[in-house]
C-alpha cells in the first residue's frame, strides 16, 4: 500500500477501509509521537494525545488539496495537519497546571535515574539526548524536534508552530547550540572519554543531588 | 565580531548545515568558515551533535500494538457509520470511549459542557435578559441565533459600534459574506489561508508578500474620495453611547454622579474651570468616556479623522510616528491598527468601514479582491484576524525560550483568550471535545457549529464577568495585566512593598539591541524608574526621607491629569561604616554558560566585587553543574592571590542543578555564619535549573527559610536566550536581596561596584509604601508599575507581611497619575505618602524585636509645578522612563500617547543632564522607535469587542461599588450596550467558526 497516495487512502477510508487508515496512522504516527513527546513530555500521555490526533483525523478528515500526487506534498499537507492538531492537543495538556506537575515531576525523576549526563553509557545515548532534550525550553525543543527528528522544512515548522521563520531559525539556532554544549560530554567521550577526568582531583567534594520535592 | 554579528552567523551556520540557507547565505556562511577556525569548529560540533540526536532516534516509532488496535477500533466503528466525513452521531462516538481518560470522554465533557453552558446562560440571561432566565438552553440558543439574524438584517448596531471604533471591519463582514464566500474556497490553499487568518502567518516572505498585496488592493479600493465616515461617526457617538437618553445622562453625570460615567474627567463635566459653551459635547463625550475608560487614542483619532480624512486613508506614509501612535493604535486597537511601517495598510478601524450607508457597496467591491489573495471572505475577517498575528506572533517571537509555559499564563489575558481560542485548545478540558483542528479540513454540520458557537461565546463572556466580590482593579488587573485607574471614592489607599531591582531594565535593553521586543511581564516599569541614579538627597540622620513632586501629566492627553512621583531615599553608608560582609559565591558552571562567554563574565564580576572588599570581609565560592563542589571556603578576602587561582580555573561543564549549588552555598554559608557580619549569597548564572529540585516554590521556600537564619541572597543573570529572568527575580525576592541583570562588563561594574553599598548594605527591610489619596480632591488614581508588588491595604501596618529590601543610599521612586476633582483643598493635602520598615534583621534576630519605623508626608497643590517642563530633572526623568516602559509592555494606559513626545523630552532633558546612563536610555528608545511603534496594540476585530465588553462590565461592576445612581435610565444604557457587544462577540466568533469549518 505505499505507493498510494494519501489522497487515495482517504478516499478509501472514506468508503469504509480502515486498512487505509492504519496505512496512514504508520506513515504519520513517528513524527507525531516526537512530536507530542516534545511538547508534553514523555512521562505523560503524549501517545494518548496522538491516538486522539488520529481520531480527529477519522471523524472530519480534511480535504487534501488537489496536487500531483507523487511529489510528496499530500503527504506534507496531511502531514503539517496532523501536526497543527497535535500540536493543539498538547497545548490543551499543556496547559492544565496539574499535569504539567506530573510531567516536571516526570521529568525530575527520569533525571534523578538517569543520574546525569557524564554517567550515561554509549548504549544510553538516546536517553541521554531525550533527557537533554527535555531540559530545552519547550519551545526551542519543539522545533529541534520537528526539524531533526521530523525532517520538516523551516517553513513547515512555522506553519505547524504559527511562528514567523526567522524565530524558527532563531529558535533551531539558540537551542542547537544549547544542545551541543549539552551533549559535549558525550560528543568528546565518544572520541576520547573526557570530562570525568579532566576535572582537577580533589579539586572539590562532590554533593549528590538534592532530595526531591 | 559584535555579539549580534555572531548570533546572525551561529542561525547562518545552523541553517546551513540543515539546507535551509539560499544560496546567497550559503556562500556567506563558506567564506565565513574559509575565515574563522572558531567557526569551523562550531559547525564541527553542530554538526556532530545533530548527528548525535538523529543517530540516537533511529529507528520508526510507533504506537504500541495495543493503542493501534484501540484507535482502528475507534476508527472502524466510526467508519461504519453512513455519512463518513460529518460528525459521527452520538452512540458512534461513544465507541472508542474506553480508551481515553475518562475527563476526555466526550460524555463527560458534552455532561460538563452542558451544564456549563446552561449556568453560562442563565448566568447572561439574569444579567442581561431576565424574561430569558428560565428559557430551555435549546430555545435560548434558537433565541440567540433568532437575534443573529436580525441583526445581519439590521445593520444599525453595527454601524455603531464601527462609530466608536472596535470591529474594524464588522459591517464589510455582513454585508459582504454572500459575495466573498463562495470566491474564498477557491483561493489558494485551504490551510494555508485558513491558518493565515488565524493569525498564523504561514512564513515571513509571504505573509508579508499577501498582506502587502492586500493592502495594495485596499488601498486601492478604499481612496474613497470624500470619505464618507464623518455622519456615521457622530451619529453612532451619539446613538450608541448616549441613544435617546443623552441629556438626561449627560446632566446626570454632570450633577449627580460624575465619577461613575465620567471616569476620565474631560473638559467639560466634573470641572467647573471648563467653559460652559462646550458642556454639551463635552457631556457627551465624558460619557463615552465614562463607557470606554481610557481610550484617548480613539479620541484623538476620532478628532484626526475627522478633519483630515485623506491622511486616515494612507497611514502607511505618515511622516510622524507620534500623530501614527495617537490616530492609528488606539487604546488596544481601538479601531485602526498600527501597521508595520513599511506596509501598505489594509483596511480596518472605523475610519475605513463606516461609510454612511452602512457599507455595503463598498465593501463588495473589495471582497472580491480579498479573497482572491487568499483572505477568507467576510472582509472583516480577513484582515481583522490577520492584525491579530502580530500579537500572536509577538508574544512568541519576543519571548522565545524563556518561560515555556509560563509565557503563556504572563501573556495578557485578551491575548490569552484569544490565543486560546483561536488556537482551538482551551484551559476548559470539559469543553473542548466539540472543538477540532484550527484548519479548513473537518467538517462539522450545522447544529454542531452552532452548538461550538454558543459554548464559546458563552465562555469567553463568562470569562468577562466580575467575578464574586472582585473590585474593579483587580477585573482590570485580570483582563490586562495593567494597574487600573482606580476610583478614589472605592479605594483611597495604595499599597504596595518597594522594589529596588533593576534587572528589567538591563534586561530589557538587551532585548532591543537584538531588535526584538521584551514580554510585557519582563518589563517592569518600577525596575526602569529606579535603575537610574538617585537625584533626590540622601538623608544623613534618619534612615529614608520621602520626597514628592506633582506636575501635570505629560502624557495623559487631558489638562486633568496630573503626575505624582514619589520618591523614597535611603541612608547613605560610608565604606567605612558598613558591616563586614561574608559572602559565598554560588557560581552557575553548567554547559549553558559557555555561551557568549558567561563563565568569563561571571568571573570578571567575581573579581569586581573582590575588589570592593578589604580584610574585614570574607568570601567563600560553591560551584555548580550537574552537582554543587567547594572551591574555596570561606576565607578572607585579603588572601586575593588564594581567591583568585580559586576563581581563575573554574571551566563550564555538564547540567545545571540549581538547587544543589544554592544548598552547598547555604551550608558554607552558615557555617562562616557571622553574627556580626552581613551574611549574603551571591547566586550568579544564567537562570535555566534543570536538573533536581526545579520547582520554584521550593526553591523559594529554602531561599525563605535561610533568609530566616540571617542570610541574604543576591542574584545575578547573565545570557539571553535561555536566561530565566523570573526565576532569579523571584529567588533575590524570598532571599531579601538585590536581582541584577548583567550583560557585559560595564554592567556588571554598575552592579556591582557603583552599587555596592546598594547591594550589599541592607538598612532597611519589609519596606512598604502607602498612599492615601484624598477622594475630596483625587477623582481617580493609577499607580505605575509595581503591578507584583501590590500589598492588601490592611496588611500596611502588619508586620508580619513580607516586603522589599532596600539598600544603602537606595532610590525607590513610583508614579501615580491622577485626575483631580475640582476641589483644591489649601488646607488638606490631596495625598499622603507614609513609609513603613524594619531595621535590617541580623543573623539570628528575634523578628519580634526588630524595630518598626513609619514616617508620612503630605503633598499639597500647592506644591505643584506649572507644567511638566518646569518640574525638576530627576522628576522628568522618572516620568519618560517609565513612559518608555509603558510604551515597551503595550500598557493598556499608553495606547493613544505620542512616541515622539518622549524622544522630543528625553533629548531636551539629556542635554541638560549629561548623564552617560540617561544619554544610553535616549539612544536606545529612538532605536526602539520602530519596534515598539510596529508591533504594539495590534488587536483584532474580536479582541477589540471583547475589549469593549469588559469595559461595559467594570463600568458595571464600579458602579455596583458605588453602591448609587443605579437607576433605570443608566442601567438601561448600560443593557443595552452590553447586549449589542455580547451579539457583536458572538458574531466574530460565529464568522471564525465558520471560516474555519466552512
């Protein structure tokens, strides 16, 4: 089924073949699960909101505009869709303050496991980026996620995000180097194992983390 | 390379390694590299760290088997259903229902919605319409849409509300929805459009491109000859504000009760000095001023319009930003937007859309056009919510990455509603079931559309009630974040607790240099005002002199309104005579401070205020990343070479753990407690704590808690970009210290060593300020800035209530404008100024024996100053900064003033004051001209009704205060105008509705 068009299987969803939903519910879901993770944290129900994301998509499909249906951009428009209303529902997450202690607690508590970045093996390096992620201002991480994860364009991201491109640039900008200078421990020990080491012994006694709250 | 130049090229360089740069960019960035090792080894870096994330994420992702199952499950028992592509009926709804939390259920939420929607009715039916009280929701809803009819057929109540200047294109809307619809769905992408009228401008090039386009096709259009508008406005003044009941009105408001329709005294009502020539317009005009609060912009405009249509229509060549400000972008929008200075300008505001007829053949010319460039139809829509994008845009682009979340609760509460709404996401989880994507595609019918419309619109109407027992203010307060002008007679007393940072202001200016804009919560307007050296003299015995000084008001646009500053002056403490001090460095070390050299700034001002110490004093420094380590302890500050090789290695490293660094710095700190000593944490970084304890609450409680001890904590912020102004304000705050803001080395200087007794030297604290203004003589009152520091009048003379910390030879200067009655008492004076503190609190005080100091001082007429240039520089100079500041958080209360009033006073006082700092603030508001000219007080269609209809419910709610002269007449007036808004919102928000879902 993956060389119909997008347009075709919401055609034939629309005549009752849900096959041709699930088709498009495995084109879309990775970028959108980035996605809402990005924005409501992954120690929440951003799988939920995805899940409802699709719904919307089920009960009042948009209409695809009529373009050639091989270059990509049916995919791109039902795409930057799904995003705007994934996007939306996590703005609604987002914005009840009890769950975004939950997720802070979350997140808190994923940090307080994962211990740190100077302890994260190789093998954990996706969690580490996750964690590293998760410290970015939302919004600086939303669109580093739309745009590496994501593969989307500066522009699709502003269209998904209503900010101007320059802001998205500013944004990739600010938060890439952030990251970097983030995961430099990681990038270096990749190649030599740093950090750890260079820091002068007995230089200072090291505290453990505070309690959590 | 400036540090902007740096900036540019790092969103260059990133661009370039993602392929967004055009080719132009592309050869910059390469010859950039071919130049700079540093460059290349950034793009090195950045390049491997988006490798990293990519390679990390590889792999699909996918929902677990089990949520696919349940979602094609939800999916198929959908897709049976005969009619795919509308609304699937109830019981198919319900099929997917177990699979989400039972709140999300759209039961429940259609339960809650219901219930929600019957109390939002009843609650306007027994406000507005007491025969509808006991109608059924459903006949309500049929009544309501019964009225949208009328209304479209009778376009009487919109030609008058365009009079008084909201609903910018309202009546084009109506009277040209058959021909601009049909053309709408054929025009270009559905999304795209849709998106773009929300306000989400789908890139810059074409934003710009489209409403470029557009405004050229307006301006076309709308080059009227003649311009018709002048009777529409009058005549609505005059039919809306006052209807038939105008004299009777008038004279009420001018014998019985002048403070509660004319709340901005005018010329003519309350003050017997006016002629009496003009009492009948003048009456007329209090009155929609008493019906609209502040909207001198809108006066000014409607006085511009009036006589110089021509210049109305091409806004977009006004040779004078000041005469822009005033005509253009009234009091939040009121009316005509302020365009982007380079833009032709679309049509909207009231002198474009109220031709005499009510519109019609005009505006059908035009909606053609409109929506063949992509504007959905309903002209009004079109570009009414296009203005909105600025603002949503705005609030995003000048506050990228700092708060998150929080940005979004700081935003002003119409932007928020707004943004809420058109984002289609709502804080109202029971509601939002019936709510769907924010672009063209789903399809809903006509009931459920209709349904959504009165769920919102009751929403967002509840949303402007008074709340139980709320005053005026604080609904003001509520709505838009600014300060009311409160009315003497409700309030006389205004209490708040000082606040010596500057942190704002430094902040601030920042921003503007990287040409953006802050958010308005960063600007603090009491910050600006008191980040400027002190000019009034410092007490030598006691410890504060109060000092005031009244002139008429420079901006205030009526000859009744007056400036009051209030000047509060702390004892100077010689060098010599200050305490010791012991203070342990907490020293941000984490990964994020090696940007634009942080670290090295910190350090540089480390080694400042080392230099300011001597034998007496000792420092001790905590170092912090993913977890807090001593460097030194707590040692004396003469041994510079030991201080300094422990400062000099310090290298940034890993993650932030805030908590950790302020919880090592406490323990040194308490254990080189001495009682002798002034105990102090300086906490310096750039704000982000992600890792461990993040809540800032806790935080504040600890801070709080060592406070107790006896020990002190300052705060100093460098960076931008991730830099969390709020939560280093708020932690100097519960730690009874100083924030500062330092962004190079000359900043960090005035911080810390021109401000160093300031900063270091407490000698007073709980300081509070009290103002009790004479209602015999204050008609109404606002205070500037200060809008976090409002203490409850009660809790003046409670010590227990915690307030600001002032500093040795501290300034703390507020500003109230206010309106006089016409009484002048020689006698009584119209305000006095008392001043409450504690001696500062040592370690280990009993707070029970700490001394209590209260001091007052009166302001008399007579000491007033002729005119605002007469008053005194310090004073001037207190009252443009804070007007910058106005100017720069979109006050509601500097809508409507003049841009080039300030720079005109700011470059006449600069040449009598020579003063560096001043000379900076002058250099930076001209440059900020544009800015803050282009972006401020844009405001949509919607939100200027809303606007409007929060007016009409303060006036209410300061009428009910008042406790008199509710009597039919004015009440009647009152129902009326708050029912034709209430139709008038519903309509906006209906033709959105329908823009979106067809």
């Amino acid at each position: 089924m993956t060389d119909v068009s997008e347009h075709q299987l919401l055609e034939r969803y629309r005549e009752g073949d849900t096959q041709a939903f699930a088709e498009l519910v495995r084109r879309h879901q990775g970028p959108l699960l980035r996605h809402a993770r990005a924005l409501v944290g992954a120690g929440s129900s951003y799988e939920d909101v995805v899940q409802e994301a699709f719904l919307k998509l089920a009960w009042s499909p948009p209409e695809l505009r009529a373009v050639p249906e091989t270059d990509g951009r049916q995919h791109a428009q039902l795409s930057s869709w799904l995003h705007k209303v994934t996007r939306n529902l996590c703005m609604d997450v987002m914005r009840s303050e009890a769950r975004r202690k939950r997720r802070e607690e979350a997140v808190a508590a994923q940090e307080a496991s994962a211990g740190g970045l100077d302890t994260v093996e190789a093998a954990d390096t996706r969690a580490a980026v996750e964690v590293t992620l998760a410290r970015l201002p939302v919004d600086q991480r939303e669109v580093l996620v739309l745009r590496l994860l994501g593969e989307k364009s500066y522009r699709e991201i502003a269209e998904v995000t209503g900010k101007k491109v320059g802001t998205v640039g500013w944004l990739v900008s600010v938060g890439l180097k952030a990251l970097s200078e983030e995961l430099m421990p990681l990038l270096e020990g990749r190649s030599s194992r740093s950090v750890n080491e260079t820091r002068e012994p007995g230089m200072g006694f090291g505290m453990v983390q505070g309690e959590p709250s | 390379m400036s540090g902007l130049e740096q900036n540019e090229l790092h969103e260059l360089l990133c661009a370039y390694l993602l392929g967004e740069c055009t080719e132009q960019q592309r050869e910059r960035v390469e010859t950039a590299l071919a130049e700079s090792e540093e460059l290349r080894a950034e793009k090195e870096r950045l390049g491997a760290t988006i490798g990293f994330v990519q390679g990390a994420f590889e792999g699909e992702e996918s929902l677990s088997e089990e949520a696919l199952a349940r979602l094609l499950e939800g999916v198929e028992a959908h897709a049976a259903t005969p009619k795919p592509g509308a609304l699937p009926p109830e019981p198919v709804r319900e099929a997917p229902i177990h699979q989400i939390a039972w709140y999300r259920r759209p039961m429940a939420r259609a339960a809650a919605a219901v219930a929600l929607l019957t109390g939002g009715i009843l609650g306007i039916r027994s406000f507005d319409r007491g025969t509808a009280m006991h109608a059924p929701a459903d006949q309500v809803a049929q009544l309501e849409r019964n009225d949208e009819t009328r209304r479209v057929n009778d376009p009487a109540p919109l030609r008058n509300l365009e009079g008084l200047g909201y609903l910018g294109g309202g009546a084009a809307d109506v009277g040209g929805k058959p021909t601009g619809a049909p053309a709408k769905r054929e025009a270009g992408a559905p999304e795209e459009e849709v998106l773009e009228s929300l306000g989400y401008a789908g890139s810059d090039e074409t934003g710009a491109r489209e409403r470029a386009q557009e405004g050229a096709a307006d301006s076309n259009s709308l080059r009227v000859p003649g311009y018709g508008g002048n009777d529409g406005i009058a005549e609505a003044l005059e039919r809306v504000v006052l209807g038939a009941r105008s004299d009777g009105l008038a004279r009420q408001a001018d014998a019985t009760m002048p403070d509660a329709t004319t709340p901005r005294a005018e010329p003519a009502a309350p003050i017997p000095s006016t002629p009496s020539s003009g009492r009948q317009v003048g009456a007329v005009r209090s009155a929609l001023d008493g019906s609209e609060r502040f909207r001198r912009g809108e006066e000014k405009a409607l006085a511009l319009a009036r006589p110089a249509p021509q210049a109305a229509s091409e806004p977009s060549r006004s040779p004078d930003p000041g005469v822009m400000i005033g005509s253009d972008s009234f009091f939040l929008g009121h009316g005509q937007e302020k365009q982007r200075e380079n833009e032709p300008r679309s049509y909207r505001g009231p002198g474009d859309t109220v031709p005499p007829g009510g519109g019609s053949s005009k505006d059908n010319e035009i909606l053609p056009r409109l929506s063949d460039l992509g504007y959905p139809s309903g002209a009004g829509a079109g570009p009414a919510t296009s203005s909105e994008a600025p603002v949503d845009e705005l609030a995003k682009e000048s506050g990228p990455g700092r708060f998150g979340d929080e940005a979004e609760q700081r935003k002003g509460e119409a932007d928020a509603v707004v943004d809420r709404w058109l984002r289609d996401g709502d804080g109202d989880e029971d509601l939002h079931w019936k709510k769907d994507s924010p672009v063209g595609g789903p399809r809903f019918d006509r009931a459920e559309i209709e349904r959504m419309i009165e769920l919102e619109s009751n929403r967002v109407l509840r949303d402007c009630y008074r709340r139980p027992n709320e005053k005026p203010g604080a609904m003001y307060f509520r709505f838009w974040g600014d300060n009311a002008f409160e009315l003497t007679e409700l309030d006389r007393l205004s209490t708040f607790s000082v606040d010596v940072d500057t942190a704002s202001y430094t902040l601030a200016r920042r921003y503007l240099t990287r040409n953006l804009l802050p958010e308005k919560a960063q600007v603090r307007t009491e910050e600006f005002v008191n980040y400027f050296a002190p000019d009034l003299p410092a007490p030598t015995e006691e410890t504060f002199a109060i000092h005031t000084e009244l002139a008429p008001s420079l901006f205030g646009g009526t000859d009744q309104r007056w400036m009051l500053r209030v000047g509060v002056r702390g004892r100077e403490v010689s060098e010599a005579e200050r305490k010791p001090l012991a203070i342990t460095f907490v020293v941000d070390v984490s990964g994020s401070m090696r940007q634009e050299n942080r670290l090295e700034l910190v350090k540089h001002s480390m080694r400042l205020l080392l230099s300011q110490l001597d034998a007496r004093d000792s420092i001790a420094i905590v170092a912090y990343s993913k977890e807090a380590r001593l460097i030194l302890p707590m040692t004396s500050a003469a041994q510079r070479g030991v201080i300094e090789s422990a400062i000099q290695p310090l290298r940034p490293e890993g993650s932030t753990n805030a908590e950790a660094g302020l919880k090592m710095g406490y323990e040194v700190a308490l254990a080189g407690l001495d009682a002798g000593a002034n105990n102090r944490v300086v906490f310096l970084s750039d704000g982000v704590a992600n890792v461990g304890q993040i809540d800032q609450d806790a935080l504040n409680a600890d801070v709080r808690r060592h406070r107790e001890q006896g020990i002190y904590l300052n705060t100093i912020g460098v960076g931008l970009g991730n830099h969390n102004d709020v939560f280093l304000e708020q932690l100097a705050d519960k730690g009874d210290g100083i924030c500062d803001y330092v962004d190079d080395e000359a900043a960090a200087r005035r911080a810390i060593v021109d401000r160093f007794t300031g900063a270091f030297e407490p000698i007073a604290s709980d300081v509070k300020i009290q103002v009790d203004f004479d209602p015999a003589q204050v008609y109404r009152y606002r205070l500037l800035g200060y809008e976090n520091r409002a203490i409850a009048d009660v809790d003046f003379r409670n010590d227990r209530v915690d307030a600001g910390e002032v500093g040795a030879g501290h300034q703390v200067v507020a500003l109230y404008e206010l309106e006089r009655t016409s009484v002048t008492s020689e006698e009584t004076p119209l305000a006095t100024v008392r001043l409450r503190w504690k001696a500062p609190k040592g370690a280990g005080q009993d707070p029970a024996e700490v001394d209590v100091t209260e001091i007052e001082r009166g302001v008399s007429y007579r000491e007033a100053a002729g005119s605002f240039d007469a008053a005194s520089a310090g004073y001037r100079k207190s009252v443009l900064v804070a007007q910058f500041a106005e100017f720069l958080r979109r006050s509601t209360h500097a809508a409507g003033d003049s841009y080039e009033t300030l720079l005109a006073k700011a470059s006449a006082l600069q040449g009598q004051l020579g003063d560096p700092e001043f000379a900076e603030f002058v250099l930076m508001s001209r440059r900020a001209q544009e800015l803050i000219l282009a972006q401020t007080w844009r405001r949509g269609a919607f939100d200027r009704a809303l606007d409007e209809y929060r007016r009409y419910q303060i006036l209410r709610c300061e009428l009910e205060e008042l406790r008199r002269n509710l009597d039919a007449p004015l009440l009647e007036d009152l129902r009326r105008k708050n029912e034709t808004l209430e139709r008038q919102i519903r309509d906006l928000m209906r033709r959105e509705i329908e823009e979106r879902h067809g």
